[in-house]
C-alpha cells in the first residue's frame, strides 16, 4: 500500500431524490405526477448504505422522500450516517421567491429534524442553485453549512457565488462566522475547471481517468467531495419516453456500471479517511 504523509479526506455525498424529480425531466413530468410515480428511491438508498459498510457518507434528502419513506432517514440515521437537507420539493432555489425558498427550507429542517430527534445541520441545493442571497436566506433557516458550490461553470444551472477571498478551514470557506461552503470538488489545472465531483460526470468519464483526478486533488487539497444520487445505481428505472435526446444521454448513461465503479472507487482509495460533511466541518482547526 501506498504511504501517505498526511491524512486524506474523502466525503462521499447522496442527493436522496428519486428518478422522476430530477430537474432535467420537469418538462416532462409535473409535480403534481409524483405521488402517481413508482417510488424505488427505497431500495436503492438501502443498496448504497450496504455498499458504503463502514464509511461514513451524508445523506442530503428531500423533504418529500422524508414525509413518505421516514424509515428511511431513520435507517440512515442508525447507521452513523449523517442526515441533511436537500430541500422540500426540489426547487431551484434561485428561482424562487425569497419567503417561499425560507419556508421549504426551514419545512425541510423541521421535518428530517422530527424523524431523527436530532439537529439538522447541512443543505445542499437542487443542482446547485445558488447565489449570495440563497446562502443568507439557508443561514438564517439555521443551517450551519451548505454544500452547493460546483465551480464548473458551463453548466448552465448551476449557481455563481464568489467566494475567492474567504477564510478556509480546510476545502470549507468560511462565509460568517457560524456559517460554512463545503464545495464539490473539481479539477483546476492552470484556469481551468474540470469536473470531477461525481454523478453524470463520474458515470461518464473513464474511471482511470477519474481515479487520476483525484488523486491530484487529494494532493492538492487533502480532501476529496464526491456526489451522487440513488437513481444513478438503478439502470432498470422507468424511461421518460418523450424526453430530449440530450437529457436522456445524460441520465441514462452508464447507469449499469456506477455500482461496479463506485466499489472501484472505495477500493483505490481505502487508505483514506471517509466522513460525513459535518464531521470533516468539526475536525478542523
């Protein structure tokens, strides 16, 4: 085994929505459908908790799975995972009004809150949907972090915050004083940005390419921030028939090969450390 001078991080992270509530089908399948949908988010988050074993992810879960699967959160709870909110109803939090974004994300607190008898202190926004003004409105619902900040920025969703001359405690930037970003990890190599902090991304590129990558993040930064979503290890999920070519190629992609890659990626890098967002937030000086 290779010998390391310092200890590596690796915080892998679960956005807990199930196949119909992804952004990029909203077109074609309406809120009002999902009570109608197949749920299967169940059984493939029970999947992914006997693959971690031992590792310790955070598990970012809507408030719509928590209402109806609250087994769920509380198995995941017991596991010594740590329990996080990814919104109510997965709703593009830049796009919402500032009372209606305060009330879905503090419903989602209280909710997730209720199942576990313990705090809730992270959230993660419906990809990555935020802005300086998000940040402040996810404080003050009583958030102690977010971890929404993709710096890939030619996806056209994903929300731009600048956040360059902040304090770090570790890859975490410190935006008030009771208040942190956790960012996904990509790859910079000069100014550029290459995106490597998991789900379509992962699925798609080669994972020796992938493996090369973060290792030099690791070396870079000594921690590593990965995500992924249940729906990504379940390749015979219902097709959205009437879908763009584009976004099926971006769901559908590679569906039956992120289990067998995800094991790849727990067995390279064993030697490091796996934790939840929050404990990796605790531990640092």
């Amino acid at each position: 085994m290779m010998s390391y001078s310092r200890v590596h991080n690796i915080l892998i992270t679960v956005d807990v929505e199930d196949w119909f509530q992804v952004e990029n089908f909203k077109m074609w399948i309406p809120f009002s459908s999902w009570p109608d949908r197949e749920l299967r988010v169940e059984k493939n988050t029970h999947k992914l908790l006997d693959l971690f074993d031992f590792r310790r992810a955070t598990f970012f879960i809507l408030g719509w799975i928590a209402e109806r699967l609250p087994d769920l959160v509380r198995e995941i709870h017991a596991r010594g995972h740590e329990v996080a909110s990814h919104g109510y109803n997965h709703r593009m939090c830049n796009r919402e009004l500032p009372d209606i974004l305060k009330k879905d994300l503090s419903d989602s607190k209280k909710r997730l809150e209720d199942i576990i008898g313990s705090a809730v202190t992270g959230y993660r926004a419906p990809s990555f949907s935020i802005n300086e003004n998000v940040l402040k409105i996810i404080e003050e619902c009583g958030y102690q972090y977010d971890s929404s900040f993709n710096s890939f920025a030619m996806h056209g969703r994903y929300g731009k915050v600048d956040l360059s001359s902040n304090q770090k405690k570790g890859i975490a930037i410190k935006v008030s004083d009771q208040f942190y970003e956790i960012p996904v990890s990509n790859l910079n190599i000069g100014k550029r940005v290459f995106p490597l902090g998991g789900g379509g991304y992962f699925r798609l590129i080669p994972f020796p390419l992938f493996k090369m990558g973060i290792k030099k993040i690791l070396k870079q930064d000594g921690t590593y921030l990965f995500y992924m979503h249940p729906w990504e290890i379940d390749p015979d999920q219902p097709r959205v028939k009437d879908a763009s070519a584009s976004y099926k190629f971006r769901h559908y992609s590679n569906l039956k090969k992120t289990e067998s890659k995800l094991s790849a990626l727990f067995e390279n890098f064993g030697y490091a450390s796996f934790m939840t967002c929050r404990q990796y937030l605790n531990q640092q000086p």
